[in-house]
C-alpha cells in the first residue's frame, strides 16, 4: 500500500504502515531532525523525503523504511480514530 496525498478535508485511515506527509513533517519537528539525518535514518535519499513530504507516493518498504526511522527517534504515529492523524513523542520510560 501507498501513501497518497490526501484531499483537502478528506483523512484516509492508516494501515500498519503508512503515514501522511503532514505526519512526517510533524514527526521531523517534534524530534527536531532535518530532511538529510531523516533519509540517512531511513536509507533513503533526500529528494525521495522531500517528494513524499510534498505529498508524492511511496512504495510500501519505502514508507516503511521512513516510518521506522521516525519511530527510532522516538515518535508515535496516531491512525485517524476520528480526530485525525498524527503524532506524538514516546513517553520515556523511567
């Protein structure tokens, strides 16, 4: 499965993994790493994180790829449960 680009208005849900452009560029804020630590995290390059950011689609081991860096650095996805998705930081464990 791929992530498309969402019509405005229009949230999809999530499967296991796929992520929303919009929950990237949040993912990347909230553990404050640019687009080139992101696509070194994931292997990937640097233009295929600014496409997907611009809301192209991915192939699924790509998305994956990208999802999996994120949630290393310490992020949360949120499916769409009728508030939308997003993201959240993992509480750490004491």
């Amino acid at each position: 499965m791929v992530a498309m680009r969402e019509p405005p208005g229009k949230l999809q849900s999530l499967q296991s993994s796929e992520i929303t452009s919009a929950q990237c560029r949040m993912a990347r804020a909230a553990v404050a790493i640019g687009v080139r630590d992101l696509a070194a995290a994931a292997g990937v390059s640097t233009n295929t994180i600014a496409r997907f950011e611009r809301g192209d689609a991915l192939r699924a081991r790509t998305l994956a790829a990208v999802r999996a860096a994120l949630e290393s650095a310490g992020v949360e996805f949120i499916a769409e449960n009728g508030g939308g998705p997003g993201v959240r930081l993992r509480k750490e464990r004491t």
